[in-house]
C-alpha cells in the first residue's frame, strides 16, 4: 500500500482564486461571538477587525439543505460549511488531511483505504450532540445517494467510480455490500473503484462523498435536509436559523474538530428580493461588511476618491461561461421551437451567430475597465490542468482555437448567405426566433442580453434572426429556463468536480441538461453524426486511464469539435463578483477550482478595512509565489 498524503502530481491546479460567482458574501452583524483577532494581526488591508461576524443580503433563496441531493452551487456552498469531508484544500491548494487522518490506495490503484479522525461528532442544530462520526456514515450516506427514489443530481459522479454502484442505482443488483465502499470498522472506510481513476483524491471533497449520519437519514425519510431542524452537522457551522425568504444564520460549531482555525462567530444571511440593488447602499450604512458593485455603479465608486480606495477586483472564479445552442426547445408556440430544430441544426447558421457575437463588448457590461481579461476561447479553463508541462488547453486541436478571434462580421455575413439559403430549402421561415433567457437577480446579466440582442441583431439584420429576451426571476431560474429546454440561446456555465478534463465534458453529456447536443440530427462531411463522433472522442479519453498525454489529447480533441461545430460559444472564466468592496481577506479561503472547499469560511477572517486593489494586487503576487513553493514541497513529500 503506497501512502498518499499530496496532490495529484500529473495535475497542476488553476491559479487563479476561485469563488465561481456563486459563493454568498460574508458580511457583519451585532449578535455572535468569537474569540477577536489578534490585535497584532496585520493584513495588506490593515488589522483584522476584533468582531469577527458577517452579514450579508441575498435575493436567490435555496430550495433545500439536503447536500446528497442537490447539485446546485449556492445550496452546496452552504453544505460545504455544515459538514465535513474525508480531506480538504488549504489557502494553496494542497491537499490535507479532515475526517481522513491518513489514506493509502493500492498499487493498482483501484483500493483506496482511508483511515478515519476519532470523536469528531454529529451535532443538532442546537448544538446537543447526536453521534460519532463514523467510517459507517459514509456507507449510509452511499446507499442514500444510490437510491433512484432520493432523486440525487450527483448520484452520476459517484457511480461513475465507483465499483458497482451503477448496478445498483439501475437495480441490476440489489445487495448494496457488493458496491465498493465499506467500512471495515467504525474508524477504517474503503472505496474500490472500477477503474485506477488518476483524479479519485480531488472528488472527494465534492457532496457526493459527504458523510450522512445513517439511523438519522433513516428516521428522517424524505424530510432529510428540508429545514435546519432536519440536519445534522459535523462541520465548522451549525445552522442555527434557517426560515426561507426571511434568513439563515449560522454559528460556530463549538465541539468543531478543527475549532481552532475557524476565526468567524457567526455568518447572517438576511433575504431581500432587491439584494442587488440595495447593497452598495447598505455597505455605505454600515449594514453589511461586503458588496458586488453592479458595473452600471462602478464609476461612481471609482470616482469618488474615499469610496474608490476600498475597491478591488474580485477574485477570479473556476467556472467557465459559454453560450449554448438548444437541440432540443420546449417552449411555447409563439417563439416556433420547430423553425428554431431546423435553424440550430445547420451548421453555417451556428457558425453565422458565432462570428457575430462580440464578446468584448458583452463583457463591458461586467467590467468596463479590463474586459479582456476574463475572455477565453475554450470550455475547460486555462491553466486547470496540464501534463508533462503542456497546458491542457494547449493540447490537440484546442491548441488551434486558443489564441483565435472567432469575431469577424465578414465571415459572419457568409455564413448567413449560406444558411440563407440552405434553411430555405429545408423549409425554415425567416427570421429565425430565438428566445434567450437571462436572471433578473443580476443587472449586468440583463444589460449584457440586451448588448447580445442589438449587437447579433445588427451584425446579421432583423431579415434573419429575431431575438426574444425571456426574463426569469432568480428562484428556480434554472429549472424554468437551462433544464427545461426552455431557450433557444442561453449563457451557461460549469465549474470542475475534480481535478481532470473529463469534468468540463459534463455538460455535454447524453442525458445531461445543458443544450441536449445528442438530439442535433448534424453530420460531418463523411456523413457521421456530429454528436457521435464527440461522444466517441470522450468515451475513448476516459478510458484511457494510463497513458495520460494521451487522455489529454482526446479529451481536447473532443472539446474542439463542438467548438469548431459551433455547438457552444466559449465565453469567460467567471470573476467572482467583479469589483467589490469588501471586508473579506481574498487569499485566506481554502482553495481548490473543484469540489466545494472553495465555498468554506473555515481559515478566513474579517479585515478591518477593506483592501484597495493595490493591496489586492500585491496579496495576490505574494499568494502566487506562496503557493508555487506550497505545491512544489508537497510533491517532494
């Protein structure tokens, strides 16, 4: 058995601080305690301040707190900070030791044996304690999860690694101790795979392989995780108060493990539908500790000399942003979803509206002062994983689209020529309808739809396409506009699982909800549907398990193919929120660009004045060359 206590070393993990835009914004509230920093304690920002408690406004309310369940970032972003995870991610992304003391995997890789931390406690909400924590926790938590009746949206992730597990969730066995995670005692678990996944480490922190208390989840039943009453917790946090559209509130667990390193008291969500709008002026209040400044308020922050001193960019996030082609609408009759089947299935019409699309001067409704800095041409992001010192975006075909400018009017126009005539043949009426919905909780997102909508309907005229913008309030945004079919054209993201390409493919999976690629009746020049062929790429890369240049290459090979097919639109790496103001140390956040370590308060602490973006800058340079030398000495252990 071969002891494994460091990062993967075939993979190098992004750079760039991630939050994805999702994570809520700590802030400052007048109830809780916690031991106050040292007054010692210096920041690039200045001392930390002595009440270490958040406060913050909110406008998108979670649907539930049942983490086995959910797939959703501002749901598991809770979760991450109520439970915790066999190991962890510290401020550089290393990785470390949680529940797991220690682990081994075998030489062939497909056993992986984790040895488990004594007197770590299940606690209600009120803080009385429940239980121990045990390697049998995570046994239940499976058989939860593997449930078709549970209805998990990550029950993929898991059975997809895991040894017999997707036999079981399809009912092809029904003996759950054949599936491939045990516990050999109360303080040793084990997970056999079905294959030596070179990235298993990095899902671990993913909610998947969260623990769940098993005689608890059983007396519970189906209201596991429906309120703050129904959970337990063995995490950093107890959710203290949890009343939907009025606040959530969480406190410090006292009988935390790791106790010592969270320095927050308390974090105080308040809901307010008009969160957005509302917020700047509420930081000026004194009301909350941190605020995303909306881009149509920047200028009025950034020239006021007292207001512009606390401004500083957020930090970049790990999700990638892309525009999708729907292949299969669902949406009312009006808009003509079955005009729109036989438009989205030409190709030179995709190509048209991708050489129309400005990404620059949609972006400079989010930032105005340095748009280009978030632009990129591929799905999976820069600088996520390499091997053999070659970024993964500079392998195989992405290499080719990774400098390109696929903005050109002039291409655009022949493509429309083309597709002109072609959809005429086909029977399509012009101009071609095309619904694009957008979130009513973000400003920037609703001016960026309508640059999108007068700029593609400049370039390529009204003759030829007609663009319907379709606002939609931000609870359950997505499950009325992305899941439902309901676009025709829509700005979508993915953030990694973990720490391989083979994540960035999920959206684009048979069955997944995305813009449903395996129902384009497109072909190749040889006559291959356009979709198989992908789906065969991908199927090939993730089996190829040893050779990893090679994996890499298929994967990229794959991933260029719908690009250059014009069946997605690379847009950005999300920013976080910007610019904003904030309270909040940036470089002190567990770090990982997968998973949901990213989302933990755990390590942070409030500062008692904001940093400026000088300070930021510099933090940063000093985080970067902090953890080039944390991943180096973690390789060499």
């Amino acid at each position: 058995m071969k002891k494994i206590l460091s990062i993967l070393l075939i993979f190098a993990m992004i750079l760039t601080a991630c939050s994805g835009g999702n994570s809520p914004e700590p802030v400052e509230t007048p109830s809780g305690t916690d031991k106050p920093a040292d007054e010692s304690d210096v920041s690039e920002g200045g001392k930390y301040a002595e009440e270490q408690v958040y406060k913050t406004v909110y406008a998108q309310e979670i649907e539930t707190i049942n983490y086995l369940t959910t797939a959703m970032a501002v749901e598991y972003a809770l979760a991450a900070n109520l439970v915790d995870t066999l190991v962890d991610y510290d401020k550089y992304g290393v990785i470390q030791p949680a529940l797991a003391e220690s682990w081994s995997a075998s030489e062939d890789g497909l056993t992986w044996t984790f040895n488990l931390r004594k007197g770590v406690k299940w606690m209600d909400y009120e803080g009385n304690e429940v239980a121990e924590t045990t390697a049998n926790d995570f046994v239940s938590a499976a058989q939860y999860l593997l449930t078709p009746e549970n209805e998990s949206s990550t029950a993929n992730v898991f059975y997809d690694v895991i040894k017999n597990a997707k036999e079981y969730f399809n009912g092809e066995i029904t003996d759950f101790s054949q599936v491939g995670v045990k516990a050999e005692d109360d303080y040793t678990l084990v997970y056999t795979l079905k294959e030596p996944i070179p990235y298993f480490e990095s899902m671990l922190t993913y909610v998947c392989f969260f623990p769940a208390y098993g005689p608890y989840l059983e007396e519970m039943g189906d209201q596991f995780g429906t309120t703050n009453s129904a959970l337990l917790y063995n995490g950093a946090y107890l959710l203290t108060e949890f009343e939907p559209q009025m606040q959530r509130i969480l406190k410090k667990n006292p009988t935390y493990w790791d106790a010592e390193n969270v320095h927050i008291g308390e974090l105080n969500y308040r809901y307010n539908k008009e969160a957005t709008a509302l917020a700047g002026e509420m930081y000026k209040r004194g009301e909350i500790s941190a605020v995303a400044i909306p881009p149509a308020s920047l200028d009025e922050w950034m020239n006021s000399p007292e207001l512009r001193k606390q401004v500083r960019p957020d930090k970049l996030g790990n999700y990638a942003y892309f525009y999708a082609f729907n292949f299969d609408p669902h949406y009312d009759a009006e808009y003509e979803p079955e005009n729109w089947k036989i438009a989205v299935n030409n190709p030179n019409f995709r190509k048209s509206i991708v050489s129309a699309f400005n990404r620059v001067a949609a972006m400079a409704t989010q930032d105005p002062y340095n748009p280009e800095y978030r632009i990129i041409n591929t799905i999976t992001l820069p600088d996520f994983a390499n091997q053999g010192g070659i970024d993964f975006t500079d392998t195989g075909k992405l290499a080719e689209l990774k400098d390109k400018d696929f903005y050109n009017t002039e291409e655009a126009l022949k493509y429309k020529e083309k597709a002109v005539e072609e959809l005429q043949a086909a029977g399509a009426k012009l101009p071609v309808k095309i619904l694009m919905p957008y979130n009513t909780n973000s400003t920037s997102w609703a001016n960026e739809a309508q640059v999108v909508k007068q700029q593609l309907e400049s370039v390529l005229g009204t003759d030829y396409i007609e663009i319907t913008l379709l606002p939609h309030a931000p609870t359950g945004f997505l499950a009325g506009t992305r899941i439902a079919g309901n676009y025709s054209l829509m700005q979508c993201n993915w953030g990694p699982d973990y720490a391989d390409p083979q994540t960035f493919t999920v959206p684009f999976e048979r069955d997944s909800n995305y813009n449903f690629p395996e129902f384009t009746t497109d072909v190749t020049d040889d006559g291959k549907n356009i979709y198989d062929t992908y789906e065969a790429l991908v199927n090939e890369a993730k089996g190829e398990y040893r050779d990893i240049p090679k994996r890499y290459e298929l994967f990229a090979d794959a991933e260029a193919l719908l690009i250059e097919e014009a069946f997605v639109m690379p847009y950005c790496v999300s920013g976080g929120n910007g610019y904003v103001v904030s309270k909040i140390h940036p470089f002190e956040a567990p770090f990982a660009p997968f998973g949901i370590s990213s989302e933990r308060w755990k390590g942070q602490k409030l500062l008692a004045q904001p940093m400026s973006t000088e300070e930021f800058n510099e933090a940063y340079e000093v985080w970067k060359t902090e953890r080039e030398a944390a991943l180096k000495k973690a390789a060499n252990k």
